[in-house]
C-alpha cells in the first residue's frame, strides 16, 4: 500500500472509532468518551489529509518532471 493511501486508510480508521466512541459516549452519558471520540475524528481527519497532501505532491512533481522532459 502506498504511503499516501495509507495515510488515508488509517486516517479513516481513527474517524470511524471516534464515531463509535462518541456514539457510546452518548448513549452511555459519558462525556469525556464522547470528547474522547470527536478528537479522534479530527485526528482522523487529519491523518486523511496528510495522505491528499502527499498525493498532490506527488502529482506536482510528476508534473514537474513531465514539463522538464518535454524541453
């Protein structure tokens, strides 16, 4: 698995257990797992966006390298 799609699967592993988390949280009126689960899903989404920013990296240097070869 590449780096950047890894990124973007553990990503959305850590977003989907936050749900869970702040879903039982709620049912269970337990607000600190409920606090707990949110900031796992921003982790989550940060862990996301880490792998779409080394993807457009990697497009851009492709890019790069592609305009360069054509000179």
């Amino acid at each position: 698995m590449g780096d950047s799609t890894q990124d973007k699967t553990e990503g959305s592993v850590e977003r989907t257990k936050g749900k869970a988390k702040e879903a039982a949280g709620k049912v269970t009126d337990n607000e600190d797992l409920e606090r707990e689960g949110r900031k796992d899903q921003v982790k989550g989404d940060a862990h996301k966006a880490v792998g779409h920013v080394k993807d457009a990296g990697s497009k851009l240097k492709e890019g790069v390298r592609d305009a360069t070869d054509d000179h």
